[in-house]
C-alpha cells in the first residue's frame, strides 16, 4: 500500500543494546521473505545454529564438557538470526527513512489519558512531547510501557507465571567451542561452531541462564528465574556476574577475560492484553499486546504474526470491507489469545528446567509441533487463519470456542512431563543424566518429508497424524526410561497394545503398569 503515509514515534534518541536478540525460524522468514531483510541479516548479524541447552548436576558444581548436553549437531532447516540490536534498531530507522516512512525520535508520548484521543471514525488524535498526529490507524508498538495499554486497562501482569529477569552484557568472551578440546564434546558438532553461534542455555531447577554471541566477543547473559521455586535479586551488574561466576561450566564458557559492560533487569515478564486488535482501528504488536518468556525466543515469532495480521486488517480496511475487517479483527484476535495461552502453559513449568531427562523429551516434542504446524503457518502468512476470518465474515461460527482453548496436545505433554518430574524426585533420579550424556533433538522430532510441508497451504489431516506420533515417541522414550530406572523389562509390544490416543487420559504410569504386568517377576 505504498499510496499511504506511515508515521513512527520513539521516545529513544539512540539505541542501546536490548534484550530480544535471539530470533527463530518464523520470524527469519518474516524478515527475509517480507521484510527483505535477508541479504543485510546476512553480512551483519549472526546467523543462529538454534538453541542449545546444558544441564548442571544438584550442587552445580560439573565443568562444561562434563554438562549433559541437548543441540544439534548440524545447522537448523530455516534458522535464525542472534541480532546486535544496538546496529539492528539503528539501522531499522534508516531503512524506513529510505522507504519515506517519516521518523520522529526523542518524542514521547505522556502518561495522561488525554494524550491519545481515539476516534475510529473520523481518525485518532496523538500529542507527542513535540507536535500533534492524526492518523486513521493506530499501532502501539510501545512495549510494556504501552500508552494504549494503559488508557484502556487492557490487562498486566498474569501471576501463573512469576518470572522475572537479569541480564547485561559481557565483552571479551571466549569462543565457547572452543572452551575445550574433549573428543566427545567436538563430536556432538561435528568440529563446527554450532555452540557459539547457538542461543545457549544452562538449565536449573527453577531458573536459566542465556548465553548469546552478538558478535565474536560481546555475549549477552542473563538469568530468567520464577520466585517461587528458586527467587533472586541483583543490585548491580557486580551482583550478577559474581552469580554468573558461581556457575563453574558458565564461567569456562564465556572464559576468563569476560569484562562487565551494562547491567538490566525487568520484574514480573507474563503479561497479556485482553484485547489486541478493534474495529475502531487501533493494534497492538510486539511486547504491547503480550509476552510470555524469553525461552525459546518466541516472542520473535509472534511479532511477525501480529505484524502480518495488522497488515491485512489495513489491507481489507483500506479496501472497504467493513463485515470482512469485523471478522479479521475477531478471529485475529482469538488466534494471539490461543497463541498466548498455548506459549503460557508451555514455558512457565520451571520445575522441568534442571533435568536432561525430562526437558530432553519434552523438548522434543514440543519442537515436533512447532515444525509441523507453527513454521508451516509462519511460512504461508498465516493464510488458514486469514481465509478462516474472510469465510466467516457473515457467519455465526465455533472459532470462539475453538481458538480460545489452544492446541490441546501442549496441555496433555505438560500433565505427562509433570507426572515423570514427580516419579523421578519420588525415585531420587531427577539429576542422574545431567552428566556425560548428549542429545540431538532432532532424532526425536524429525521425519522425512516434515519440511516438505512448509511454504504450502496446511494439511490438517497430514498434520494431525504427525503429531499422534509426536505424542507416541514421547510417551514411548518416557515409559522406557521409567521402566529402566524401576527395573522392569520394556517390551514394544505391550507398549503398541496398551497405547492409548491422547484424549483419553491414560497416564505414564498406566503404561508403566502394562509393562509391569507382563513381567512374572514383577507381577
């Protein structure tokens, strides 16, 4: 829609290192194929080779090669970018001055309710600190700080998930592959930077740490952590690296030259806006409409779905299409809720963080469904959700109900991976593999053929059959490891005759059960 004039607003007169460095497949897609950004993500960022997790024994004490380990040992399918954001926002501004997008920095927007006077029909109203907008469409990208948010009361902080954050800058890293010249730490990446390049992770009970490169010796480290099961505090960056340096295989990992930069801290990351979208023609995008945790990089996933969204509610506006922009607003609105509640119920369980053998099945899982069904629909714009909202345009649908309620497969593997947490504490086993051993999570999700689906319109039915054997693999590698530690014989085919679909409850140990009782020894 280049015949439009585009406004952007930013209390910032410089751009400083931010958190939101670390990107995934979806929005490397977003950014490369609509953004056009892929040739200058290229030359000026680092590529990500995915994410990588590390596991430390009870008393934290193991050094780096010893840490049981889960990551690749090749490059992701799509890959992501690690974002210097300092150049990465800087540059941004340029890109749009280029395009003749109109760029106002070190305006603010006041805290008064008077100072966004909304107005679907004959247009908004925004007082900056500098002059006076009038604008038919309105996208607060304002984060947590959103004006929109707060003249509206749209919602805050959801305390199901008490996390909090600590982070700063380290310069002077080592290359962390290069940390040790063990054969069986090279192996795991076949002698490629894969570590260095990776988000990394150092997983706790309760809390973890990130380590990502943005560029050959800067790291960004911080620590995410819930209160409730392991709370902490920082006065200052001091404070934070003293505590980065108690943690023996993170300390070899950024080496012993790393040097404190700046220090950062943000309380209380959940929250959730009520409302995302209105018919009055205002949006929310980024961390204004919702944030969840800095796990896994997924808010980078659910900025380009938002911004895809806003684009085709413009379009449609634009165009004329009153009942058509009323469904999208609607139904765009109940996928980010169902996008929020399924990211919620699958980031915010901290009790799984510290074990190998937990998070190493449950992370396989979880990644199979995302390269079936959310890269798929990153990959085609969201078309199913759009041709969904356009189709029902003058229909009393079900979309409510059904959005509202998120994937159901999430909410089945958080019961069964809280139900294999409980039985390795209760069996004194939740820290047994977090020495030596190393996992490639994409033997656990990948298939043939899984990536021949993206870029192409969603096969429901094709899909639906991926994940009932997502959910199989899981349960299988989970009963067999319970079944290990209790002594009791595995046997695949009991397994296949006493497997049950997912949506009739049966639990671990039932299958554990059938396994046992078909052992004289053990019945």
């Amino acid at each position: 829609m280049p015949e439009l004039r585009v406004a952007i607003v930013d209390e910032k007169t410089n751009f400083d290192y931010w958190v939101g460095e670390s990107t995934v497949e979806v929005w490397m897609d977003y950014a490369t194929r609509v953004l056009k950004l892929g040739g200058y993500l290229s030359k000026h960022h680092i590529r990500k080779s995915g994410q990588r997790f590390f596991f430390d024994n009870e008393e934290k004490s193991l050094p780096l090669p010893q840490m049981s380990e889960n990551g690749r040992s090749t490059l992701d399918l799509l890959g992501g970018a690690q974002l210097d954001r300092s150049k990465f926002d800087r540059d941004l501004c340029e890109f749009n001055r280029s395009l003749g997008v109109d760029i106002y920095l070190g305006e603010k927007v006041s805290n008064s309710h008077g100072a966004i006077e909304l107005d679907g029909g004959k247009g908004h109203v925004v007082h900056t600190t500098d002059r006076t907008f009038r604008c038919r469409w309105l996208v607060d990208a304002g984060g947590r700080s959103s004006p929109l948010v707060r003249k509206l009361n749209l919602g805050g902080y959801d305390p199901r998930h008490p996390a909090h954050s600590y982070w700063a800058r380290l310069e002077g890293c080592r290359d962390i592959d290069a940390a040790s010249d063990d054969s069986n730490w090279q192996r795991r990446t076949n002698g490629r930077p894969l570590r260095f390049t990776a988000t990394n992770h150092f997983m706790y009970r309760g809390y973890w740490i990130w380590l990502i490169p943005l560029s050959d010796t800067l790291m960004s480290v911080g620590v995410t952590f819930q209160d409730d099961i392991a709370p902490m505090s920082f006065k200052n960056g001091d404070e934070l690296f003293a505590f980065f340096r108690k943690h023996p295989g993170l300390s070899e990992a950024i080496g012993p030259d790393a040097k404190l930069c700046d220090f950062h801290g943000l309380k209380r990351l959940s929250r959730f806006s009520e409302q995302q979208f209105s018919e009055d023609r205002w949006f929310l995008t980024g961390m204004s409409g919702m944030f969840t945790d800095p796990m896994l990089s997924s808010t980078s996933a659910q900025i380009a779905q938002s911004n895809c969204f806003i684009g085709e509610m413009i379009r449609t506006d634009q165009a004329g299409d009153a009942a058509r922009f009323s469904s999208q607003v609607k139904h765009f609105n109940l996928a980010m809720r169902a996008r929020y509640e399924s990211q919620s119920e699958l980031l915010r369980h901290y009790q799984f963080h510290g074990s190998f053998d937990i998070w190493s099945n449950f992370m396989g899982a979880i990644y199979s469904n995302y390269y079936i069904s959310t890269v798929t629909d990153g990959t085609t714009d969201y078309r199913r959700i759009i041709d969904i909202a356009n189709a029902h345009a003058h229909a009393n649908c079900t979309c409510a109900r059904t959005l509202r309620d998120g994937p159901a497969l999430t909410k089945i593997l958080v019961r069964l991976a809280e139900e294999f947490r409980s039985f390795l504490d209760r069996t004194g086993r939740y820290y047994e593999r977090n020495r030596g051993e190393w996992c490639d999570p994409s033997i656990l999700w990948s298939r043939p053929g899984l990536d021949s689906r993206w870029f192409r319109d969603r096969d429901l039915a094709s899909e639906y059959r991926e994940l009932k054997t997502t959910y199989k693999n899981f349960c299988l590698s989970t009963v067999r490891r319970m079944a290990e530690i209790e002594g009791v014989p595995f046997r695949s085919e009991i397994f296949d005759q006493s497997f049950r679909s997912w949506y009739q409850g049966q639990t671990l140990q039932d299958l554990l059960d059938a396994q046992r009782s078909h052992c004289p020894a053990m019945s």
